[in-house]
C-alpha cells in the first residue's frame, strides 16, 4: 500500500467518525428540547395546523366537485320542467277543446243553461289532467334532451367529467316517478269524483229542464222505452207516440196529440207528459189476438229516473277509487256463476288506474336514448314531431285495447299494460345502441 491510499483511507475514517459524533449529538440536543414542555406542545400544534390545513383542501376539492354536479343537475331538472309544463299546457289544451266539442255536440244542442255546461266541463278536467301527464312527459323530455345534444351539451357535460347516468338519468328517473305519483293520484281520486259529479249535475240538469230529452221530429230511446216526438215548440210537442213495457211485461202504445212537457213534481220522477186525445194500447203477451184499447181526453204520464237515464244508480268502475274497484272484483270472484266478461272489464278498468299514469315513468325513460341518438341536428323539432308520433301510437295501443277488452272479453291486465312493457323495450333497446354509439 503506497502513501497515497493510506492517507484516503485515513480520511474516510475521520469523515464517518465525524458523522457519527454530528447524529450523537444532533440526538442528545433533540432529546433535551423536548423535555421541555412549551416546546413539545409547539411541536404538536403545528403538526395540528398542518393535519387541518390538509384536510381543509381536501374537504375544498370535495365541495368543488360537488357543488359544480348539483349546479349542473340543477340546471337540468329546470330545462326538463320547462318543457313539461310547456307540453303539459300543449296536451292539455288538445284535449280540454275535444271535451268542449264533444259538450257542444251532446249538450248545447239541448238547451242546457250556460252555468250547467260549464259544471260539467269543469268536472271533467281531472280526465284532461290524467291524459295529459305522460304524454307531456314524453315530448317534453325528448324536445329539452334534444335541444341539449344539438347545442353540444351533452358533450361539454362529456367532456368536464360528468356522469351522464349520475347527471341526466336520475334526474329524469325522479321526474318520472314524482309526474306519474301525481298522475296516479288524479286519476284514481279526482277522476271518478268528477265523473260522479257529472252524472249526478246531468240528473239535475234533465229534471230541471227536461226539455233537453225532447228533440222534434226524432226518435228517442230511453232503456226500455222509445218515444217518437212530432214539432217541438218550447215545451208542447204537436204528437207524440211511446212505446214501452207494463208491469206484467205486456208491451204497450200511447198515442197522443199535444202534449206538454215539464219536470216530475215526486222524488225520482224526471219529467211527467200532460197528453191530450191520448190512445192506449195493451197487447196480451201470452194471447196475441186480445188487446186493451184505452181512450182519454187528458192523461199525464210520469217517467222515472230509471226510464231516463241509460245507467243506473249503481258506481261505475270509472267512480271507483283503485281500493274499491279492486274490493269489488274479489266479490265478484267469489259470486258463483257471475259473467266472467263483466269481471274482465272491471279488472281492465282497475289496471287502466295504473298503467296511464306510470307511463309517464316508461316514456321519461325513453326519451333519454332517443334523444341521444336522433338530437344531433334539430335535436327540438325533432323531439316535438317523433314525441307526438309516439304518443298517438300510445293513445291507438290504449284505445284498441280498452275495445278488444270490451267487446272481445280479452284479457284486461295483459291489454292495459302491453302499451308500457312495448315502451319499455324500446328504451332498453334505444338505450344499448345509444351506449355502443
């Protein structure tokens, strides 16, 4: 070993011996601080300000990112109410001018007061009201998701980050769910209450004014009973001639000559017919060849509610609430020998409370894909055109529904339902090929 190489390794030695003297005494510095008890409490507290601080800025993340998505889902929920409610007035105002028109065709035309037909018009606004939710739901959501995709909404939500399941999908899902609750609610409440009101205001309307029953020179049937009236002036018709059914069930005319038309003056009595000249004849049912003849110069007639009305006192399913109907159709089920059609049409009744207002829900879903895939261009008249497009298809699928089951007995839950479960596979199907897009 030369000179050179002793004197490096010479070095080294003091070096480490150096080193190892600075940690020695580094160590016995440190250990006499902290005895002390001011400098330890200091040491603890700055380590307490930095523990705080760093989850300060991690909270500060947090809320950025949260507060920036409930801003972006704020500002979705708005657009989608707009354009329900603009749709909802839309709907609401085709089918409220269809029930005018079909007032106008029944009523006005009778003679019925001013104040009358407007009642029943506005008992007649929770049908509106059910009609309009889902179909509102449908074009409204495809117009405000189409408007969305063409102006790159979407994309810039795409773009930042966003979940679009989080971001438009729930969302969507919670409006569906809160319009078909209300739907529900006015269709299975407020629907048969105002269709026991209007029957009801048309039973006092015909008693108060029976004229309404009386048009010249026609022929009307009243359940059992026809009645052929001649010129009408006022209340006196010129002839008249009635057809009907005594109590032994023999049929028989009345033939009369002027007549005068007014209210019952009884309980449940809805017009009375104070006749001139008046003819009757009885036909023996069991011997054809023998007849009463009956002639008079006065003779007044009194009908009954019963003879009146086409419907009896009985609630229709439509005045049912979903509880009652159902608590009726396990009665009937238990009835032995009971019409299995006239089951079938309560059960279609019963599932028609349901399955139009959570359509609302199955259509809020469908417009989500469609509007992906068809909103690039004209994203909002092309919302508006396909949204009515399907709604009609909706409205044909219900209505062919509700008279195959009337008409054909065909199965009530299964029909009621078929037009939802085919919207349903729609949006799943939609919704695959929009992901794969």
């Amino acid at each position: 070993m030369d000179a050179f190489e002793f004197a490096s390794e010479q070095k080294d030695r003091v070096v480490q011996k150096a080193k190892a003297w600075l940690k020695s005494l580094w160590r016995k510095l440190c250990s006499k601080i902290l005895k002390y008890k001011k400098v330890r409490l200091a040491i603890d507290k700055a380590l307490l300000y930095r523990a705080k601080a760093k989850r300060k800025w991690i909270g500060l993340k947090y809320y950025r990112r949260t507060h920036k998505d409930y801003k972006l889902t704020r500002y979705v929920i708005k657009q989608l109410l707009v354009y329900f409610f603009v749709m909802y007035l839309f709907f609401f105002l085709i089918f409220f001018v269809n029930q005018i028109m079909l007032f106008m065709k029944q009523l006005l035309g009778k003679r019925i007061p001013i104040s009358d037909a407007m009642k029943l018009m506005f008992y007649s606004l929770p049908f509106v009201i059910a009609q309009s939710a889902p179909f509102a739901t449908l074009t409204g959501f495809l117009m405000c998701l189409g408007r969305m995709n063409t102006d790159n909404e979407i994309l810039i939500f795409k773009a930042s980050g966003c979940n679009l399941r989080k971001l438009l999908l729930k969302p969507i899902a919670v409006l569906g769910v809160i319009i078909s609750i209300f739907s529900f609610f006015v269709n299975d409440y407020l629907l048969p209450l105002g269709t026991s009101k209007t029957r009801e205001q048309l039973r006092k309307s015909i008693a108060s004014n029976p004229t309404m029953e009386v048009e010249a020179q026609s022929v009307k049937r009243l359940n059992e009973t026809s009645v052929v009236f001649g010129n009408v002036a006022d209340k006196d018709v010129s002839d008249l001639i009635l057809f009907d059914y005594d109590e032994s069930g023999n049929q028989r005319f009345i033939i009369a000559g002027k007549t005068h038309v007014d209210s019952g003056a009884y309980k449940g009595v809805s017009m009375r017919f104070d006749m001139n000249d008046a003819t009757v004849i009885v036909l023996d049912k069991r011997q054809p060849a023998n007849f009463d003849l009956l002639k008079s110069k006065t003779m007044s007639l009194h009908l009954f509610e019963s003879t009146v009305f086409s419907f009896d006192r009985r609630l229709s399913p439509a005045e049912l609430t979903s509880f009652d109907l159902g608590k009726k159709i396990r009665e009937m089920r238990k009835e032995p020998g009971r019409d299995p059609r006239e089951i079938n049409m309560n059960v279609l009744e019963f599932n028609k409370k349901f399955s139009l207002p959570f359509g609302s829900l199955f259509f809020a879903f469908l417009a989500m894909p469609l509007a992906l895939l068809f909103g690039k261009v004209n994203g909002q008249t092309i919302g508006l055109v396909v949204g009515i497009f399907i709604s009609f298809l909706y409205w044909a699928m219900m209505t062919v529904g509700i008279q195959l089951g009337y008409r054909n007995g065909w199965n009530g839950f299964f029909l009621m339902w078929l037009p939802n479960v085919t919207v349903g596979v729609a949006a799943v199907l939609f919704y695959l090929g929009a992901r794969k897009k």
